[in-house]
C-alpha cells in the first residue's frame, strides 16, 4: 500500500510525458502523386525529410511520421495512388506527444474507466 501511494505521488511530482514512436518512411510513387502523397503525409503529423528521384524514374519521398498515423497507410496509399506507390518503413525514434492529442487520449482514456464501471 505504501509503495503504491509512494508511486502515485512520485508520478504526479514528476510532471510525467507521454512518448511516441516515430518511423521513417520512405514512399515511393509516380511524379503525378507527389503533392496528394506529401499533403496525405502532412495530414498525418509527418515532416518530409526530403524528395528524389528513384531509379525507376518515380519520385521517393522521405519523411518521419508517427507510427499511430499509419497503421493503415498501405490502403491509404493504393487509394491515391491507384495501386502504383509503394512504401517501407523503419524505426527511428521517439517524441513527445504533442500536447492536443495527449488529452484525446486521456479522455478515452477516463471514457473507457467509466464504461468499465
């Protein structure tokens, strides 16, 4: 009981942060989808890193996003690009979440408790 009271208080007084993981993404498409791909990767809290072009001749598109944002991009991406991008993706790091969705999340969080109760 006391270490569970000791935690609780050492937790508060910490001013504790909630953490993301962040992916790199590289996507690789045809020229004409470049401004739906980056607004579609911008819409998904991602930072574009960078564009070339690949050796296929489409364009690769470098960014970092939140790997929250993309547990569905493969059928985002087929959408827009009509089945002709691909994507991979690798562990980068992690952030801080920003602070307007922390609160989305403690508030389904809270929302979950009481249907709990």
């Amino acid at each position: 009981v006391a270490g569970s009271m000791a935690f609780k208080r050492g937790a508060a007084e910490a001013n504790p942060v909630l953490l993301e993981p962040i992916m790199d993404i590289e996507v690789i498409v045809p020229k004409e989808y470049m401004g739906d791909i980056i607004g579609d990767l911008n819409s998904k809290r991602g930072k574009i890193m960078g564009m070339e072009e690949s050796s296929s001749g489409k364009q690769a598109i470098k960014a970092k996003i939140p790997q929250a944002e993309i547990f569905k991009y493969a059928i985002d991406l087929r959408s827009i690009t009509q089945g002709r991008g691909t994507f991979s993706l690798k562990f980068s790091h992690y952030e801080e979440v920003p602070a307007n969705i922390v609160q989305e999340i403690i508030a389904k969080s809270k929302e979950e408790e009481e249907d709990k109760k």
